[in-house]
C-alpha cells in the first residue's frame, strides 16, 4: 500500500521524512495509520485512451 509519511520516521522502511511517499504492507500501513504517522496515499485511475486503430484516408488507400 502507498503511503505517505506525516512525520519524520524511520524503520524497516528506512528513514522517511513528511511528505515522503512509499510503498508498505497493508499491515505495516495499517499500523502506521493508526499512529497518525503516515496518511494513505489515493490510488489514481488513469484516464482511459481511446482504442481507436487511424483510419487511412481515401487517398492513402487508392496508391
């Protein structure tokens, strides 16, 4: 789980400063959470790209 550190913090991890953004188990995040020393970090959906094959145009395709 991404996470977010609130405080300066240091452990299996390594040290992390606040603001750091890092990756953990969801047990370790929970733990963390529950401290108030880290924040989760929202999973972002990316926008989905159209599929779309280009079409040749009329030209193209008669050479």
């Amino acid at each position: 789980m991404k996470v977010r550190a609130l405080a300066s913090i240091s452990g299996p991890m390594g040290r992390k400063v606040a603001g750091d953004e890092f990756v953990v188990s969801a047990v370790d995040a929970q733990s963390l959470i529950d401290r108030k020393l880290v924040e989760p970090v929202p999973v972002e959906v990316a926008p989905a790209t159209p599929t779309e094959k280009p079409t040749k145009s009329k030209a193209a395709a008669e050479e």
